[in-house]
C-alpha cells in the first residue's frame, strides 16, 4: 500500500509471538513501535488533533501546548506540523537529546523546565508551567495526556479496536502505565469483547501511579510523579510494580534472544509477565498479550550503553547497601 504522506499509516502495527519456554503461557507482543515516529503515543497524538479540528475546539491559529518526556512530545511535533498547528512543548532536563532534536527539527518551541518538584522529578514542575503559559498565550489549549478523555478514546477506538479483530480470545494482557490512556482505552474496548480478560497494569518502582512512594527515576515512558485523572476510566484487574535494574536486563534479554529492539516500558512489560506467571502451570495455556510502546534506538545511551548500565548499576547497589 502506498500512502502519500508516511503520517498516515498509523496502526495495523504487527503482532508477534515470543517463545518464552520456561513459562506455560502463550506470549505475543504487539509492537508498537512500528508507528510513523516510532512509538503508541502516534494514535492519541493523530486522533487527539483531528478531533479537536473537526469539533472547531481549536482552529489554526491555536497554539497546543503538552508536557511530555519524549514520545508523545514527539508525536505531537510531526503531526501539528502536519496540519499547520503551532506546538509549544515542556520538557525537562531528563529528556533524551535525540528527542529534543527531533522535536526542536520539526519546527516546535521547547520550554524546559530547570527545577525537581518534591518528589524529585520535574512532572509536576512541567505541569505548573504548563498553566502558566495558558494564561500567557491567547488561544491556546493544554492537549493533556493525563486527563483528556479524548487520549483514551483514540487507543479504545484503534489499538483496542485492532486487538479485538486479532484474537478470538485473550487471557491476560499486560500494559506499561505513565499517563494512563492506552490502559484506560485498551482494557474498556477489549472487556467488552472479553469479559474475563485480566487486565493486568505494569508500574516501575518509585512511581505514584498505584500509590507507592516517590523515588527518583531514571527511565522515560513509565511511571508517573502524579495519579493521572483518566486512569479512573480504567479497567484493571491487578498490578505489578517491576524495578529499573530488572527492565533494563529485560530489553537487553528482548533483543539478544528475540531480536526486538524496544525501549525501556517494553522492558519492564516483559519482567512483569515474568513475575507474574513465574511457576505456574495450567491445564490449557493462556493466551497472553503485551503492548511493546516504543523502539529502543532513543534509549542507546542509556539502557543499551554498557559503561551508563554498568554505572547505574553500581549506584542502585550501594543505595541498597545504605
């Protein structure tokens, strides 16, 4: 199929199956990273801008504004670029390079926010100047991933649409959670289609999301400073929290034995299954699905860097020793 602008292939992303002997499960990842800049957040950022175009919420001369760590910021860049719309976006010092670039290259204004909040990350600090430029520019609107409901629609609309076409039955399906839609669209579109799937969330330790203490982090994509607003949507059944050391061996374990190349929640996903189905053994297999977000060449100098894993590594190790 040829489409006259690479934007438009959103979706339709390929299914795989991952052979995982030591577990009594029927594995397969959806992967994600095959969307147009390389992560999920494609679907929301596609689907947010035109529903809000064809509703007449914002018009061309409305600047949207959205705090991101990367993948979605990314995402909005290309396609407000695509429909002429001006995007302002705030980041923070913890921010890859590479994504900074893409999105400063597309043609965006950047704020980054210098200051940790509380909790010692700079969310709730990107959040604040968020407002603030609210007040400051006319015409603008606040995209926000955490509680607009329009970001949980897009994935129940796509991703959970296209899941459903796929199976006719799935047991359990694994999500990495940060700002909460694709859980919260994914789990309401696939009960409805089967209505004893586990709905299972995967968190990173020292996020809040599922009220665990604050902790520095250190890995995009995952995990949250705050309780975003959509998760009430959500259907889940269960969580399990999963430590930094433990998804980055993960990825590493995805590419060297199964050759996918995915970015640090893919990581985390897959230790989750790990954990949770680690022993068990069923009369009938159950089928399982994850979400593998995003691709792992924007984590190069981080998880898949040696000397920067090694180094956090050994930091991790003596924090415990204390």
């Amino acid at each position: 199929m040829i489409c006259e602008n690479i934007l438009e292939r959103v979706g339709n992303t390929p299914l795989t199956n991952i052979i995982s002997g030591d577990l009594d499960i029927e594995l397969y990842a959806k992967l994600e990273y095959y969307n147009p800049t390389g992560s999920v957040k494609d679907r929301a950022a596609s689907y947010i801008i035109k529903k809000l175009l064809d509703s007449g919420e914002i018009d061309q001369d409305t600047t949207l504004i959205e705090s991101s760590s990367g993948n979605f910021g990314i995402a909005l860049s290309a396609y407000c670029k695509q429909y002429g719309l001006k995007f302002l976006c705030v980041i923070d010092p913890h921010i890859n390079p590479i994504n900074e670039a893409i999105i400063r290259k597309l043609g965006h204004s950047v704020v980054k926010v210098a200051e940790p909040d509380a909790s010692g990350g700079y969310l709730l600090n990107r959040i604040k100047k968020v407002n603030e430029l609210l007040m400051d520019i006319p015409n603008s609107y606040w995209v926000n991933q955490y509680g607009n409901p329009y970001n949980s629609e897009a994935y129940y609309n796509t991703l959970g649409a296209e899941i459903c076409k796929s199976f006719e039955n799935i047991d359990y399906i694994f999500m990495g959670v940060s700002s909460g839609g694709t859980i919260t669209g994914v789990s309401r579109k696939l009960k409805e289609k089967f209505p004893n799937i586990k709905v299972i969330a995967v968190d990173i330790v020292g996020s809040v999301i599922f009220g665990g203490p604050a902790q520095k982090r250190y890995i995009p994509g995952i995990g949250s400073s705050m309780v975003p607003d959509i998760l009430k949507q959500a259907k889940i059944d269960d969580v399990v929290m999963v430590d930094e050391v433990s998804t980055i061996k993960m990825c590493h374990e995805l590419l060297e034995k199964h050759y996918i190349f995915a970015g640090g929640s893919s990581g985390s996903v897959f230790h989750a299954v790990k954990q949770y189905f680690q022993g068990k053994k069923f009369n009938t297999k159950p089928r399982v699905l994850t979400i593998f977000a995003d691709r792992g060449d924007r984590y190069s100098s981080t998880i898949y860097n040696e000397a920067w894993y090694s180094n956090f590594t050994q930091k991790v190790t003596a924090v415990k020793a204390i």
